[in-house]
C-alpha cells in the first residue's frame, strides 16, 4: 500500500466520529445469518462481537448495556457460556 493510499485512508477514517468507527467495527465483527451456523459457538468471533457491542454501548453513555455484553464476551472467553441450540432444528 502506497503512502499517500494510507494517507487517504487515514483521512477518511478522520472524517467519522468515534461511534461512527465503532459502530463500522461492530458491523464488522457481527456474525452474520449466513455465518451463523458456523460460527456461533467460535468463542474468539462471539467474544470479539460482544466487546465491539459494548464499546457502542460506552460511547452511547449506556454503561448497564456495556457490561452485559462485556460479561457475555467473558463467558465466552472462559468457557462459562456456550451456544443455545439453534431454535428451528429438533422440533417435530
């Protein structure tokens, strides 16, 4: 990558504000319905969206919020929680 690309690049990310840039991690680090299967009881990708949630929550002054998804992302780490059962398999 080029500098004057990364000097672009930085500039973009200048222009957004710091809920804008976590609200584009969060995005990013959201398991999405396609990946949902595969990765839903991957504890580093579970924890990683948890932790991003919860800087969005701390940015929006909503303290409570942040530390339920921070306690969620712990769980994962420590193998305290783990995925529920997908709801539309096992039902007759």
């Amino acid at each position: 990558m080029s500098q004057s690309t990364q000097l672009s690049q930085t500039s973009q990310l200048n222009e957004l504000t710091t809920l804008e840039l976590a609200q584009a991690l969060m995005e990013r680090l959201s398991i999405s319905p396609n990946d949902w299967h595969r990765l839903k009881s991957n504890r580093n990708s579970r924890a990683n969206e948890q932790v991003a949630a919860a800087i969005v929550y701390l940015l929006k002054n909503q303290p409570q919020e942040a530390q339920a998804r921070l306690e969620q992302a712990i769980g994962w780490l420590d193998r305290s929680i783990s995925a529920p059962p997908c709801p539309t398999h096992g039902k007759s």
